[in-house]
C-alpha cells in the first residue's frame, strides 16, 4: 500500500467529540454536530464527521461550546493567602480552560505568578496586573495598602509590557471605602498606566472596605466620577452586587451614568461573587442593560474548600473582618457556586442560552483581545472545549440576599478539553446540583 492508500482507512483526526449541541456564536453555529481535532486544534466543525481511526467522546444529549473563559477569577494560590484557589479547580476540573485572575499579582510578583501559577497549571491563566504593587494579598484586606503612594504606574507599564502574553489588563476599584480615603486617585493611576499600554482597566464597583471614620460617602455618586475616566474597552464590574454603591441604588433606580458608559463602549461583567442579588439584576437587565462577559469571581472567602471552608477571620479586630459576619460562615459566602451557576442564574433570569454562551466565549476572548486565539471553535485555534448538561425541573435557587428565585433549567459542566486533552470536571469546588432542588 501506498501512504496515500493508508490515509483512506484514517480520518487524520485524533479526537472526535460525537453528536452534541455545538453552540459557537462567534461562528453562528447552534445545531448538533461534530468536533474534530488534530494535534491539539480545531481541525473540523460539522454533521456526522467521518471519525475512523480517532478517540471518539460521546457528547450526545450535551452542549458543546468553545472553552469557558472566567474573566475573573483569583488563582494566585498561596501567594493571596486563602483567597486564592488552585488554577485547575477552578479551570479545567470545573469545565472552564482558560482563567483570568483579577489583580492577584502586581508588578512585584508577577513573576512568581507565572512560573508557579500559570506554567504549572493545565488551564490557561492571564492576568489583570493589579494596579497596586502589592497585589490582591488576602483579597485586598490591608486596606492602607491600596493608596496612590501604593501605586507606581512605571511598574505597572514595564511589567504589562514585559508579560503581554499573559497581561491583558489592569485591575482596580472605585469603591465607599477608597473613595473615602482617596478620592479617584488610585483609579487615575490605573488610567494612566492603561493609557500607556493600550490595555482596559477592570473597575471594581460596589463596597469593599470599611469607610473612613468620620467620613460620609454617597454611594451612588461614585459612578458619576468613574465614568469619565473610562475609556472603550474599559470594563465596569459587579453590576448586579447588593451594595448601593454600584449600578442600582438603594430606590432600586440605575445609575444615568450607566448607560452613557455603555454609549461610549466600556463593557459590564457579572463578577457574580458572593454579593450577587437576583433583585437588582433584574432591575439591571429590566432596564435593557445587558453584561458583556460573565466571569464567577470565585476565591478562597466565597466558596467552601474541603472540610467547612476557609472563609478568612480571626488576624483582624479592628472591624475590616466585618464583611463576613460569623453568622455568615456557612451561607453565604460559602454557599458552593460555579461559572456555570452564573450561567444558570442568567438562564433563570430569562437571558437566552446562545447569548449566556457568548458572554463566557467569544465576548471574553474579545474583552481580554484574544479573540484570533480562544472563545470559538474555528479551525486552527486551540481545541479548547466546554461540555455541559442542561438538567431541565423546578430548581431554586438562593442569592446573597437570601432571596430565592426559581430556575427551570440548570447548566451543569461534564468535562471540558484544553488543547485536545479532556478533563471530567470533577472540582470538589463545583456545587451540588441536588442541593438545588426544590
Ligand atoms: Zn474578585
């Protein structure tokens, strides 16, 4: 036989995942189809691919996407203290092949970050440098550290300049409690470097320190002065957090501001975290306001790991611990939670599920300007692959305000491929399902 001959008999392909429902919204494909792949890329999209010779995965009866992209995550693990999770188990164990931490690593440890973090993981990690060169240590709890005098914006512009293959923005906040110390000044720092580097900032909104004593900060004001700042691009997160100091006042109206934001091209991401209220993402998508990308921000104060969780407490008692009352230890900052519950809780919240697709996508790989390498499934990109089973009966499901909205329809992750390798999404992180029932 001749190697033309021997070829017949193969279909060239190393995997083949069978029969599920692809749904790729950056190439509008939303049908049941095959994923061919090759030497770890997409080699080929479409019905009943010839599969001889490869590794064939079942994905009958699922949902197949382009890999899950968690635009916020914390994954600088034992660096952050607790706040910090495992990359893997958060990343491909949980359905999800790339992570983007949030401002866990600054221009003083970023390369701890990438040799400890990003090359040991098998889930592709980026980064949002942290404006301040102390990084995301303890989820920000000293809260002196995060001043203008903390922030050096030559650090910043030479280690995003220096890490662009993994930099891909800059995190920092707008928030009561800074902004009762120091105005927008950190933020303009931020600005300033994102300028430089023609990279988006990420704004934290909603609170997360203390006020300064004797100080009185209007909530809903800060957006007036974060807005102007911003540039397209830019992202605005947490808009649906309980804190009034977000997008929805405590009257329960949006902020004007929001939407001249949205005008002038800044993105919105859930950042679903442990302040998440189904009333005022409600009220945000009732106003027509739709978020751009997802992202779960999972770490290791929201999210319960092994035997009771590791929700922090006890360093401090000067009322900085205050955030997360005792009370508060089991439910809900530790009330398991997922990427793919905020998935979920948008399906609940009647947004469609191509949409919520490409919020975890091909809006991310937009938002972090990967798009020519991740969040779709064309032929040549990475073989990165999410597969979820939609379990469809009356499920309820509980916000950080206690309040409780029904689901028909909950988004649970199977197993997911990161460059043509599967792995079973088997995170003791992920929540359970059944916990769910009505
Ligand atoms: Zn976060």
């Amino acid at each position: 036989m001749t190697e033309s001959q021997v070829t017949v008999f193969n279909s060239g392909y190393d995997t083949v995942v069978r029969g599920g429902r692809v749904i790729d919204p950056a190439n509008r494909i939303d049908a049941v189809c095959d994923v061919a792949i090759r030497n770890g890329v997409i080699a080929a999209v479409g019905p009943d691919l010839d599969a001889t010779g490869a590794k064939i995965i079942d994905a009958a009866g699922l949902v197949v996407t382009p890999g899950l992209i968690d635009t916020h995550a914390h994954v600088y693990e034992h660096v952050s203290g607790d706040f910090g999770l495992n990359p893997d188990l958060v990343g491909v164990r949980s359905g999800v092949t790339t992570v983007v931490d949030q401002g866990g690593p600054s221009a003083l440890t970023f390369d701890g970050f990438r040799k400890y973090i990003v090359e040991a993981a098998d889930t592709r990690v980026l980064a949002f440098v942290s404006a301040y060169l102390a990084g995301g240590l303890l989820g920000h709890r000293y809260v002196d550290l995060y001043g203008p005098t903390g922030i050096n914006v030559a650090a910043i512009v030479k280690t995003a300049e220096e890490n662009a293959d993994l930099v891909r923005g800059i995190k920092a906040h707008a928030e009561p409690g800074g902004y009762s110390r120091w105005g927008m000044a950190s933020l303009k720092l931020a600005k300033e470097a994102s300028r430089e580097v023609k990279l988006p900032v990420y704004v934290h909104l909603g609170t997360l320190w203390p006020e300064l004593e004797g100080t009185e900060v209007d909530a809903i004001k800060i957006i007036d002065e974060v807005v102007p700042l911003l540039d397209p691009g830019d992202i605005l997160a947490h808009p649906f957090t309980k804190f009034p100091s977000g997008f929805v006042a405590t009257d329960g109206s949006i902020h004007p501001l929001v939407r001249e934001a949205l005008a002038r091209g800044v993105r919105i991401d859930v950042g679903r975290g442990a302040h998440f209220s189904a009333t005022n993402a409600r009220r945000v998508l009732d106003a027509g306001i739709m978020p751009f990308t997802l992202g779960a921000d999972l770490h290791g104060y929201n999210i319960r790991i092994g035997d009771g969780g590791r929700a922090y407490r006890g360093m401090f008692s000067d009322g900085a611990d205050s955030l997360i009352a005792d009370d508060e230890r089991a439910s809900p900052f530790s009330r398991p939670y997922s990427l793919q519950h905020a998935m979920t809780e948008l399906l609940a919240l009647g947004v469609g599920l191509p949409e919520v697709v490409r919020m975890a996508t091909s809006n991310a790989a937009v938002m972090i300007g990967f798009e020519a390498e991740m969040g779709a499934l064309s032929i040549g990109m990475p073989a990165d692959l999410s597969v979820m089973r939609l379990i469809d009966g009356d499920w309820t499901l509980i916000d950080s305000e206690q309040v409780k909205f029904p689901a028909h329809t909950i988004v649970h992750p199977e197993f997911s491929l990161r460059a043509g390798k599967q792995y079973l999404a088997d995170s003791p992180l992920l929540p359970e399902f059944a916990a769910m029932a009505a």
